[in-house]
C-alpha cells in the first residue's frame, strides 16, 4: 500500500498577495498542515507522540516554485514520508494545478525530539517504524550548512507576539517567512517572484523574544539573498535561509 496523502485546496483571498499570486508563507501553511494530517494518520502526530514525551520539529525546508496559482485556483498537495537521512526524517511534497501539472516541489527535514530533555532521539529505537516511500522524490537535495556571509546588513528587528505563536507554544516556522518575505519591499515584489527557497531552522523563539534580521546578496545580480536572524540576547543563529529570484518580464 502506497503511503501518500493528497488533498485539493482552493486558493483563498488571504492566501494570495497584492500580485494576485499565491503568497509563500501560505505554501508553507499548506505544507504544514498535510504533513500534520498524513502523520496523524500514520499514528505519527501530535496526539499520539505527547503521550510518549516526544514531538517533531522542522529543521530545514526546500520548495522550488514553477507556477504560482492564483486567487479561486484549485490546487492538489500530495505528501509522504520518503527516507532517513542521517539524524533527519525526510518527507517530500508535489503540488499540482488544475491541469495535473507538478508546478510546486518540496522537501523537508523532521528530527523527533524528547519534548522535555530536547534531545534528539531515534524513532525505530524508540519502537517507532515509518512506512517509506523511498522510491519517490519530488527533490533530490538534503540538508547541508548555509554559509552566511559576513558583509551583511541589518534589516529590523522583531518582538514575537501572540500571534506569532503555535500551539506549542514556540514561534512557528511560517511566521519566520512572513519575516523573511518583509525584507523585500512592494516594489520588489511587484517586479520578482521566488524561484527557490531553502530555511534551515536552528533555534526555537518563544512569545517576547527579540531578534535580528540581517541580509546579505549572494550574486552580483541581487538574485539570490541569504536572511539570516538572531536572538537579540543569545545571539544564537534562530534561522537562515537562501532565497533566488525570478524577475518578471512584463
């Protein structure tokens, strides 16, 4: 038996940008929300690893855009877990438009952890099996160590609120895209369009804690930027991510 979860969404009026393209953080939300579903069917999600002290957490993410759909758009997200991968948990995503076209690929990286200690454990250790699809790729890249560079300059800082925080508690990792898309002005955005992200996600950020965003450009072009945060009284690195642009041709 295959294990993979599809779902067909509509494109919403807060799901698409002033461009009429479907925002980013809301591919992300969509991503989200099937890998919670499909692990809760896989009796992998919340509700069945709390009572064994243990939680997933997000540690890196890839999503390769070809399309962008638009407001009233159908779209399908298709998920499934494909591998381990050193200490990771790989789990791929397609999404597809309207004409069954795969304009939308992702791959993201899970450590489970002991949600007291924050220890990373091993699942199959722990009793836990995952039924792999590992035949099935929707990339072919995994995690590795985004170099920031030094000659960088701060963007803002940011106070986590209410809002900001998941059901855990912690800051989610769609409000650090919301963060990463605000470095880029109106203007920006009305003449580019993502073609890839990668956010490797280091530290957790919990409601009051400040943090630094900073950017650097990665090309002569200003076509690919790396963002990276810090919390203002650690200093410890909260995320970074690698983000190439597309410009658009009117």
């Amino acid at each position: 038996m295959k294990e993979f979860l599809e779902e067909n969404i509509s494109i919403r009026t807060n799901d698409a940008d002033f461009n009429n393209r479907v925002k980013v953080n809301s591919i992300f939300i969509f991503l989200q929300d099937i890998a919670a579903e499909h692990a809760n069917k896989l009796h992998l999600g919340y509700d069945d690893l709390i009572k064994k002290e243990l939680g997933w957490v997000l540690s890196w993410i890839r999503v390769e855009i070809d399309e962008y759909p638009k407001f009233t758009d159908n779209i399908k997200v298709k998920t499934w877990p494909k591998c381990k991968y050193k200490l990771f948990y790989i789990r791929d995503f397609l999404i597809y438009n309207e004409n069954n076209k795969a304009i939308i690929k992702a791959s993201t990286a899970w450590l489970p952890v002991n949600i007291k200690t924050k220890r990373i454990i091993d699942l199959q250790s722990a009793g836990i099996n995952i039924p792999y699809e590992k035949e099935e790729n929707a990339l072919t890249v995994y995690p590795e160590k985004i170099i920031f560079n030094k000659e960088s300059k701060i963007i803002e800082s940011k106070i986590f609120k209410y809002s900001d925080l998941d059901l855990n508690q912690h800051v989610n990792n769609t409000k650090y895209v919301e963060m990463i898309l605000d470095c880029f002005s109106k203007d920006f955005h009305s003449a580019h369009v993502i073609k890839n992200i990668t956010v490797s996600f280091q530290a957790e950020s919990f409601y009051g804690d400040e943090v630094e965003i900073s950017i650097s450009n990665q090309s002569s072009t200003e076509m690919i930027n790396i963002v990276e945060a810090k919390n203002k009284i650690s200093w410890k690195t909260v995320f970074q991510s690698i983000v190439e642009w597309s410009k658009i041709y009117i």
